[in-house]
C-alpha cells in the first residue's frame, strides 16, 4: 500500500468519526477546534503526496475545505461527511487497483 492511499485511509476514517452526529462536533469543541487545525494539515500533506505521485487529489482538497469550513455546525458536518465518502472511496479504489495488480 503506497504511502498516499495510507494517508487517504487515515484522513478518511479520522473524517468519517468527525461526521458522526454531536460526537465528532463534542470531539472538535472539546479541543477547541485543534483538530479540525491538525486535519488541515493533514489534508495538505495528502493533498501533496497525491499530487507527486499522479493520484486523485479531490478528497484532499474537500477535506481542507472541510477543515476551514469546519466550525460552521451544519456546513461543518456535511462537509465532513462527503469529504469520508470520497476518501474512503478512493482509498479503497487505490487499494483494490493495488492488490490486482
């Protein structure tokens, strides 16, 4: 497994918890809005990695407007949502491609 599809794995399982309904939104208050900074990072390192190597970079770019757009509650969670979907969907994409071959 390349480091990017790694990455993408991470981001979007880390992603998929902040979308669950008040948990992750108790989780990203409780830090006082760390982690959506730590996720920013994150998403700008994936987003890196999956431009040098010639991989879809979308999920990447969703998830750093998800990190910005974060502290808004509504718009926050839905972002989160579909930034989960498209990584994780992506991930396994890389995964499957990576194990067939």
């Amino acid at each position: 497994m390349s480091m990017v599809t790694l990455m993408k794995w991470i981001t979007g399982g880390i992603e998929a918890f902040f979308a669950i309904p008040f948990v992750g939104g108790i989780y990203i208050i409780s830090s006082a809005w760390v982690a959506l900074g730590v996720m920013l990072a994150l998403h700008l390192v994936t987003l890196v990695l999956s431009i040098k190597n010639g991989a879809v970079s979308v999920g990447s770019i969703f998830g750093i407007l998800a990190s910005v757009l974060g502290v808004i509650p509504v718009v926050g969670w839905f972002l989160h949502i579909l930034t989960a979907i498209i990584l994780i969907v992506d991930a396994s994409l890389s995964t499957f491609k990576s194990k067939k071959e």
